[in-house]
C-alpha cells in the first residue's frame, strides 16, 4: 500500500469525524506544519504515527491502510480454523511423504539404469 492511499484514508476519516488538521496536531503532539505534510503524504509515516491516528479517529491501523475494515469472522478463532483443516493437512503430509517415496524409487531406477547403460558401452 503506499502512502498516497494511507493520507488520503486518513484525511476522510478525519473529515468524517469532523476534526481539523490543527486538532490532530494538537493530539498528536506534533506541529499543524508537521500534520499536514504528513496528510499530504511529504513525509513518510511512521507506525506510532499511524497508531496514534487511528486511536484519535477511533479506527483500526488496518483501516487507514487499506481504505475498509477488515471483515473479522466471530468465533473463529485459531484453534477452530487448525480444527477444520487439520485432517486436510494431515491427507497433504501423506500424500507429500509418499510423492518423496516416489521421487526416490525413480532416482534409484535413473541410477540403475545408468550402471546398465555404462557396463553395455564397455
């Protein structure tokens, strides 16, 4: 994401919340000059910056950057996700182990090969 879409996210949020550039200046702690090179995307905006922002437009850091909020799935959690896909994973290992089986009983069939190769060109 660059920061041409991060001030441009956090300019219409914090019109939206109807405060002004000197507020957020003021919040911040840092100079109205300061702000608004920071909006205009001049200066490059540091995490505690964005974090600092989003707590004073009481939104998520993940909003100022990608323009939306996140969709969050209620109830899922870790725990539930590894439980739904555990069996997938453990048939993926499976079929994993015996592809490298595989691969190895044709290496040895290539080796083989070669040796009868070389003892008929002698």
């Amino acid at each position: 994401m660059d920061n041409t879409s991060i001030k441009e996210n956090i300019r219409k949020i914090r019109k939206q919340r109807k405060m002004t550039q000197e507020e957020m200046a003021h919040l911040l702690g840092i100079s109205v000059t300061a702000y608004r090179d920071l909006e205009r995307g001049n200066t490059s905006i540091m995490n505690v910056h964005l974090l600092k922002i989003a707590e004073l437009l009481e939104t998520s850091s993940e909003e100022l950057v990608l323009g939306y909020r996140p969709v969050q799935m209620p109830g899922k959690k870790l725990e539930d996700v590894q439980a739904e896909y555990s069996e997938k994973v453990m048939a993926l290992e499976k079929e994993i182990d015996y592809l490298r089986k595989l691969v190895k009983s044709l290496e040895e069939t290539i080796a083989t090969k070669n040796q009868i190769i070389e003892m008929l060109q002698k």
